[in-house]
C-alpha cells in the first residue's frame, strides 16, 4: 500500500510493501516484500530493500557524502546502499551512499553511517553511534548508545563496544591534512569486550577476547585474551 500522500518515483516496489504519508522516494529505489516505509521518510537513488526492512520516521537512506571545503579528505564513494532482509532503521538514522547493511540488524534512532561502510548480519548499531567513512563492523557485534567509530577502522565478530567509547585515527590531531597511509583507526578482532568510556588511540589493535576496562585509554595493542585497564590501559591478567 503507498499513501497518496507519499512521493515515490520508483516502479520497482513490491506489492505488500508499505510506504506512509510524507515519504520520498527516489528513482532507482529497489523496495522488496514486506518492507515498511514510515512517514517523512527519504530514500534516495540506488537503495536496495530486501525483504521485510522496516525504516522509522524521519530516516534517510543513501545521503550523498559531502566535503563543502571543510574536510581534509575529500568524500570518495560508489552510488548504492544494501540493506539486508528483516533490518529495522530508527527514526533519524542518517545511511550514507556505498554502505551495505547485513540482515537481521537493528541501527538505532538517530544513528549515522558514512559512505564505505558495512556492518555484518545480526549486528546492533544503537542510538546515536556515529560509524565515520571506510569502517568495516563484523556480524553478532553490538555498538552501544553515543559511541564513536572512527573512520578506516575494523570491528570483528561477536564484538561488544560498551556507550559512550571513543575512537580516534590521527595521531596528528589534524596538523598535517590528510594522509590515506597513516590514518588509521583501530582494530577490534573478535570477540573483544570494551568498557564503557573506553579511549582507543589510531592504530591500536585489541585482541581476540580481550577485554578494555571503563575509562581506560588504550595507548598500544592489547594481545589476545587479555584484561587491560587504566590510563594508559596496561594488561593485568589473562580473561
């Protein structure tokens, strides 16, 4: 059913789709069975809906990634977004162009998802996280409320990053522009716990099933199967 109130320039809408009043829809917009589109929604052109995805008011879906002269990094990205089968968006998630979304994911109100992104199936990106350019977040792995995942950086499977956690690339804090080699943001392998308030300077990688204490500043790689905790983090004992 599409409200007559609704804007959709796309004839690729499944049947017992859903689109409510107000929502804006693109051409080239690809929405599959049982998708439901909530009011004051913007879908813009490329984006592929499997089926039964369910986008909350407010969201939009395939913003092109704009640098306006303000970034040192120029926006580079390829036009389309994929969002997997059963996936809910919150009301003001911000999906930029060229990100995949797994199935079963729930990314919640407010979130925003730059350009160069995926995140694995079954994995939680919850309210108001912001996941910057080129980041890649594994499946089963969950991001809690205001965290911050900085942009070239890698988050396994099964990973659990607690609120309010911190991440950061550039050990030049901006001084010497932007240079692809050296911005690097840090590794989550696997299975990695990190506490809430947690700070994890560019590079650094945590290993598989470790864990990083609340507040601790992670200064370098934490091996494999460790407890880390305090400024800066130090290992205190196997998990």
């Amino acid at each position: 059913m599409i409200s007559s109130y609704a804007v959709v320039k796309t004839d690729r809408v499944s049947q017992d789709a859903e689109i409510r009043e107000f929502a804006v829809i693109a051409e080239d917009v690809t929405i599959g069975p049982g998708c439901i589109i909530h009011p004051h929604v913007v879908i813009e052109s490329g984006v592929v809906l499997e089926e039964e995805v369910e986008i909350f008011s407010g969201a939009v879906i395939g913003k092109v990634p704009k640098g306006a002269g303000a970034t040192a990094r120029q926006p580079e990205f390829k036009q389309g977004v994929k969002i997997g089968r059963c996936t809910s968006i919150g009301p003001h998630a911000v999906i930029f162009q060229d990100v995949v979304i797994g199935q079963h994911c729930l990314i919640g109100d407010g979130a925003s998802i730059r350009e160069q992104c995926a995140i694995g199936d079954y994995s939680l990106i919850s309210r108001y996280v912001t996941i910057n350019y080129n980041t890649t977040v594994g499946h089963h792995t969950k991001i809690m409320d205001l965290t911050h995942i900085t942009g070239n950086m890698k988050v396994g499977n099964n990973v659990f990053v607690s609120i309010l956690v911190s991440t950061t690339n550039d050990n030049a804090i901006g001084t010497q522009g932007y240079r692809e080699e050296e911005i690097r943001g840090p590794y989550i392998q696997d299975g990695a716990m990190i506490g809430c308030g947690a700070k994890l300077l560019p590079g650094v990688v945590v290993g598989s099933g470790s864990i990083v204490g609340a507040g601790a500043v992670v200064t370098k790689d934490i091996p494999n199967g460790k407890l880390a905790i305090g400024m800066p983090a130090r290992v205190i004992r196997d998990v």
